[in-house]
C-alpha cells in the first residue's frame, strides 16, 4: 500500500517507523480514505463510524483504537487534504515569475487538485460553509489560518500586478475571492455531471474567462 507524500507524519519519516508503526500509519490513511468516500456520499451528519468501518473493512472498536470519535476522523482527514491543496497553490504563488503567471499557476494547480479529489471538493466547501452550524465540526485554526494565509497571499500577487499596471485597479483580495469562486463553480459543475472524469482540466478557459473578461473585442460585436 503506497503512503501518499503528505500522509500522517508523527516527525520520523515512514522509512525510519519500526514494522508496527508503519502498518499503524497506513492503516490510519486507509481509515482517512474510506472516510472520505462517506462523508462525500453521506455528509458529515449522515456518516456513522459503522460506515467507516466497514467501508475501510476494519471493526469500529478498530477505528476507535486510532481516533477518538467520527469528528476527530472529520478534522483529520480536512487537515491532511487541505495541507496537500494549499501547498500546491502555495508553490505556484512562490515560484519565480511574473504576477501573470503565478495567478494562472494558482488556478491550474487548484483545477487539477479537485479533479483528481472530487470527494474532498464536496467535503472542504461543506466544512468552509457550515463550520460554525450547530453538531458540525469546524476547521482547525491551522487549516483556517493556512487558508487565510493562501488567500492573502494570493491578493498580494494582484496587488504587485496592479502596481506594475498588469491587472486593473481593483481590491486585490476581491480579486482574490473571485478566484475562489470562478474555479469553485468549475469544480462543482465537474462534481455534478463526471465532467472532469478522464479529461483535463479546462484551466485555459477559466483563465481567459478570468483574466480576459467575457465580452468580446468592439470590432467584434
């Protein structure tokens, strides 16, 4: 069974854990896993640790010997995929180059992580809306700090644009939040209708769209 690179990391790298702790870990993300295909399918509401359990085929006194309830699964498996998301848009906004081309970095690295975790997408945008409904988990502080953090940082990006006259003069974190919300749309219609199944990422229009606007050139109208 393969760890994936952001896996649970208790400071030893799984190379250096005895033979025990290794399959402890891997039995951890075989928890994760299947708990994330039930929440996706039930929500968090109508997910049981017996659903968990047996979709990871282990016993429910099995999954509680490794978390301590059904949120502690909930808040795990948030923390671990929203660290692999935000390091991913994290390093395009890092990278060298121009604010032009980071923004595009940030929507192509966002595009291609939700195609490839769907299920996460259904999860991570029910956590954003209901994380302070009743009976419902919230984020961790690390996860909305680190969010929090990603999009200020990638505000920062349209503002350096707006100061080189690249983007227009608009509220960078405005810009930011479109962003957000132009490729959450993307994403969801994928969810909705498999349309992401197999295919690429549509990451060249939603950039035109996005930075180009949709009205077509005077001459052309």
């Amino acid at each position: 069974m393969k760890v994936h690179k952001h896996g649970e990391r208790a400071g030893r790298t799984m190379g250096e854990l005895s033979r025990k702790d290794r399959e402890k870990a891997e039995h951890r993300l075989q928890i994760l896993r299947a708990a994330e295909e039930v929440f996706a399918e039930e929500g968090f509401h109508g997910a049981t640790m017996q659903d968990i359990a047996s979709r990871a085929e282990f016993s429910v006194g099995y999954l509680y010997g490794h978390f301590e309830s059904k949120e502690g699964i909930f808040q795990r498996l948030v923390d671990l995929r929203a660290a692999e998301f935000i390091d991913g848009v994290q390093e395009s906004i890092r990278a060298d180059g121009e604010p032009l081309e980071k923004v595009r970095g940030v929507i192509a690295a966002k595009l291609d992580f939700f195609r490839r975790r769907q299920r996460f997408f259904l999860i991570f945008t029910h956590a954003l809306t209901e994380q302070r409904a009743p009976g419902h988990p919230p984020l961790s502080q690390e996860t909305h700090r680190r969010y929090g953090q990603y999009l200020t940082d990638l505000a920062a990006v349209f503002a350096e644009g707006v100061r080189r006259r690249v983007f227009v003069a608009q509220d960078p974190m405005t810009m930011a939040v479109c962003v957000e919300g132009i490729t959450n749309a993307t994403i969801g219609h994928w969810v909705e209708t498999g349309g992401a199944e197999g295919g690429a990422a549509p990451t060249e229009v939603i950039q035109r769209l996005f930075l180009n606007g949709v009205l077509a050139e005077a001459g052309e109208r």
